[in-house]
C-alpha cells in the first residue's frame, strides 16, 4: 500500500460521531484504517492500528550497555553533574 493510498483511505470522525459509532470506528481501524479524531475542526487524536498484533518485542537495554561498556560506566564525573553545573553557572 502507497503512501497515497494510506492517505486517501484515512478517516475523519468528529468527537460526537465517535461517541455514537465506536463500534464501527473501531471495526474500521481493526481492517488497518487510521481514523483522525476532530473536535471544532481541529485534530484531537488519531486511531491507528496496532504494529504487531502478537507480543510487543521490547530492546534489552541492559545487554546493549554490556555490550558498549563491557567494564562498567565510564570514568569521571557524570553528565547530570555537568550540565548541572554550567546551568548553575549561568544563573
């Protein structure tokens, strides 16, 4: 499916229309439509369908930073405290 294609099937729902038809709202987004939410005009929130509809595959963080920095964190003084400290000296 084209950019053009996922643009052209998206659908608009104003907050009432939303309120008196979820179900179908909903069965719409569940067949892979993204349905943009309005209220007075204006984009309040988009309904989109799931990325994955198994189980979400989270990065393992931890392993990456074992990878990175197989001896532990780095020597001398932290970030936080750098910058802490340059915007203690401007002000």
């Amino acid at each position: 499916m084209t950019l053009y294609d996922k643009l052209h099937y998206m659908k608009t729902a104003s907050v009432r229309e939303l309120q008196h038809g979820l179900a179908a709202l909903l069965a719409s987004v569940e067949r892979g439509d993204t349905v943009t939410v309005t209220r007075r005009g204006k984009i309040v929130a988009c309904i989109v369908p799931p990325l994955s509809r198994g189980k979400v595959c989270w990065p393992d963080s931890m392993a990456r930073m074992k990878r990175l920095f197989p001896d532990g964190a780095l020597a001398g003084t932290p970030p936080s405290v750098l910058l802490r400290s340059e915007r203690d000296e401007r002000w």
